[in-house]
C-alpha cells in the first residue's frame, strides 16, 4: 500500500488493494478504511478502482449442454465414416466426376453445420459486461426482460442467454435499481456483489448499492432474501425495508423500515424525502455522493423535513435544508460539509 495513488488505475494495480476487493477479511478492510479516512478525496477513484478490479474478474460461464451434442455428434458421425474406410484400398478405379462433387458438397455442408453449431454455442455462452458513463444513470433490459437502472459509474456482469432451468445471476460493481419479471417456472434471480452478498428475488423491484464500505438493499415491492456471506441464515426482507451489510463483518447487520421512494429517486435524477429526517438525507449524501456531513449537534439529525427537487443538486438541497430549518451550512472543503444551528 502506498500513501497516495495518482489515479484510479494505480490502486486498481496494487495488489494489496486486489486481495482486499476479492477476499476482504477484517485486518484488510480495517487497513484500508483508515487509509480511506485519511485520503477522503480519493474516494471517488477507489469506487472506480473497485470495479475495475472486479470486472476484470470474470467468472465463466457454462457451455450450453444442446450445443456441444450437436457438435460432438457431429464429429462422431465423420469419426465412424472414417473408420469404415478398408485398410487396404480397392482395385483402382476411374473416379467419378459427380461422385467426387457430392462428396465435396456434403464435406462443405458438414463443415457449415460445425461452425453454425459451434458459433451458437459461442454465443450463447457469452458473458455481457454493461456500464453506465461517470455522469448519468443508464437503463438496461436483461435477456428474461427484467429492467436495470444503474447509477453513474455503475455496472453490470450477466450471461447472453439465461437456460431456463438455471439462475438469473447478474454480478453488480456499483448502484443499481432492478425491477425483476416473474417466470412462469419460478425461476429465481440472483445479485451478486464483489462482498459476497446475494440478493435473490421471485418478481420485485428493488435497488442493491455496493459501496466499498458496505452493501445496501432496499426494498420497493415484492420479497427479496439476502444471503450474506458472514452467517448462515438468510434474511427474508419486506416492503418498505433498507439492511445495510457492513463489509467488515465484525460490524453489525442494521435493518430499518424507510420510504422507498426516497432511496430510488436518483434513478429520475430527483431528491424526493417525505417527512425524512436530516440524518437520513445526510447518510443518503454520503452513500451515493461521497459526502461527510457532520452535525455540530447530534440532535439536529433528529429533525424532519419533506422536500421534492426536480433536480438532484446537492448545493441546492443543502441550501433548503439550512433555509427550511434555519441552519448554518459551511462547506469545509467541496464534500465536506457542517451544519450548524444559527445562533
């Protein structure tokens, strides 16, 4: 580990910082938390750091079962007309112009069968990487027609073609929204992130945030089952619900009731709260936009106000904020924020 990275593509080339992403312990995520403590500016580079290692991180996928019979079938087939072949060869013979034609069409059509099986094979068996720009979110439909929003700098990892008697897996670096159809098979659907965590899903819409701090889930409609790494029984969420996992798993597991609506706005690039407290639109701030906010007052978090802003600007929602509650906003450096009460 050094002090300082210059970029994003440094820490991602650390291998102290590749063993973290890929097998966090307590030790190595302590040690990188207080480095990140101290380097609160770099946050942005290690989210982007963070994907990078994971996507380049690939894991494949298996060979569709159909395709590979048609190919090795195939080959058999030429196999066993080989091995009728005499081992000492007939009486010579004046070869037959249209014999040795036919024989020449059928190599060309048995040669085309191979490359289209083997191609439909290939391309089946593709993994799907999709991302959105650093500065908008981006909507995407699965090969099932489920529909994924991710927020700026987000992405996601998903096979070309899901069989149907498989899981719908979709690896997730980043934000995302998920609004999951229902199959008529019950087949299920499966976020997985770098920590570890499945989200497994029937038909709901939701949104998972992987941060490298930890992992957030929140609820909208339908019945969501967390599968964390770090215990052996999975939690069953409801409607309404948010669980942050801690990447350190020595941390606890905080579940809470919470209007969704406030946790998918960014999807319409809006600030939506409803009677949302300003320790909860602080925590928002920090876990989507890398914000530290601090309270010179601990029970200033404690109060409540409802605002919808069109426009998701900061700047904007701190000044009503001070305005709404006649509180003092002082920007310590540009992400750095302390409210104060006027005196």
């Amino acid at each position: 580990m050094e002090n300082e990275y210059r970029s994003a593509e440094a820490l991602a080339a650390d291998p102290a910082f590749i063993d973290w992403i890929q097998h966090p312990t307590p030790t190595n995520t302590a040690v990188w938390e207080q480095w990140l403590a101290q380097h609160p500016d770099q946050l942005a580079d290690i989210q982007l750091a963070r994907q990078l290692v994971t996507l380049w991180h690939l894991v494949p996928t298996d060979p569709l079962a159909g395709a590979q019979a048609v190919v090795w079938s195939a080959i058999q087939a030429q196999k066993d007309k080989i091995n009728l072949t005499p081992a000492y060869p007939p009486r010579e013979q004046r070869p037959n112009p249209k014999s040795r034609r036919r024989i020449g069409v059928l190599a060309a059509a048995f040669g085309a069968l191979l490359l289209l099986a083997g191609s439909v094979w290939y391309w089946q068996t593709q993994t799907v990487v999709e991302y959105a720009s650093a500065n908008e979110p981006r909507k995407l439909t699965l090969p099932d027609g489920s529909t994924v929003v991710l927020n700026a700098g987000a992405s996601v990892r998903f096979a070309r073609h899901w069989s149907a008697d498989e899981a719908r897996t979709v690896w997730l670096t980043g934000k995302a929204q998920f609004s999951v159809t229902h199959q008529l098979n019950n087949q299920r659907f499966v976020v997985q992130t770098p920590d570890q965590l499945q989200v497994e899903v029937l038909g709901t819409v939701f949104t998972v945030d992987e941060q490298a701090r930890q992992t957030r889930v929140v609820l909208n409609s339908g019945r969501v089952r967390l599968h964390v790494a770090s215990q052996q029984t999975p939690i069953n969420m409801v409607p309404g619900e948010l669980v942050d996992v801690p990447a350190n798993t020595k941390q606890a597991i905080v579940r809470r009731r919470v209007e969704p609506a406030v946790y998918s706005a960014w999807t319409t690039r809006q600030f939506i709260f409803d009677n949302t407290t300003l320790g909860e639109m602080a925590d928002l701030l920090a876990q989507d936009l890398g914000y530290q906010i601090d309270f010179a007052d601990p029970a200033l978090r404690d109060r409540r106000m409802t605002i919808h802003l069109p426009t998701r600007d900061p700047d904007i929602l701190l000044a009503a904020i001070a305005e709404a509650n006649d509180l003092t906003v002082s920007t310590i450096t540009p992400k750095h924020i302390r409210i104060t009460a006027k005196l």
